[in-house]
C-alpha cells in the first residue's frame, strides 16, 4: 500500500471511527435516559402521587430540607466524579440517573425548592 493511501485511511476512516463510537454512545446514553424519565414519571403517578411514597425530608430545627430525586442522583455522579470512578460507571446508569434528573426539573414546579423554613404549626 503506498502512503498516499494511507494518508487517506487515516484522514477519513479514524476520524469517522470516532463520529460513529460518539454517535453510538450518545443513543445508549439518550435511550437509557428516556428510560429513566418514564420509569421515574411511572413511579411517580404509582406511589408518590397516591401518598404510598412520601418525599424525603430532613429536619434541622426551624428548617427543612427536602431531597428531591433530581438531588440524589446528581449528588451521586458528582461524588464519582469527585472520587476518580466517573470513567468506570457504566453509560447506562449514567443516562437512567440523567433520566431522573430530567424528570423532575421538567414536572415538579417546586424543584428548587430544596432548604426552606418550616411552617408554624
């Protein structure tokens, strides 16, 4: 093979390589995300909206905090990103947590509403 040739191979077939593992990677990880949007959206209407599931909330004297589920997720891949494991989670489980994500910044109103004053009873 003459280095013309080679020339080529390399200018056109690595970088197409590459677009073609990012595009790959990006449908696992917008498939898995859309997964977790609906099975999160599911959860939801099933337990939290019936009052079987309560929403998680922590007491500290006059304040409350309220953990969200766009919270713990979040806090999750930050802490793997922080402790160096971010590169070993699997794509799947980063796109399901993004799926939860997305769902509750999108259907909750109150989604910022994390540390707020307690109510007088």
């Amino acid at each position: 093979m003459n280095k013309k040739k080679v020339k080529k191979v390399k200018k056109f077939v690595f970088p197409g390589l590459g677009l073609v593992i990012s595009a790959w990677l990006s449908i696992i990880f917008a498939f898995w995300a859309v997964i977790g949007f609906f099975a999160t959206e599911i959860f939801v209407k099933k337990y939290m909206k019936t009052g079987r599931v309560k929403s998680l909330k922590l007491s500290l004297k006059d304040w409350e905090i309220q953990l969200h589920h766009w919270l713990w997720p979040m806090l999750l891949m930050i802490g793997a990103y922080i402790l160096g494991v971010i590169n070993i989670v699997p794509l799947s489980i980063m796109g399901f947590a993004s799926g939860i994500i997305f769902q509750d910044l999108y259907r909750d109103k109150k989604w910022h509403k994390v540390v707020y004053r307690k109510q007088p009873r």
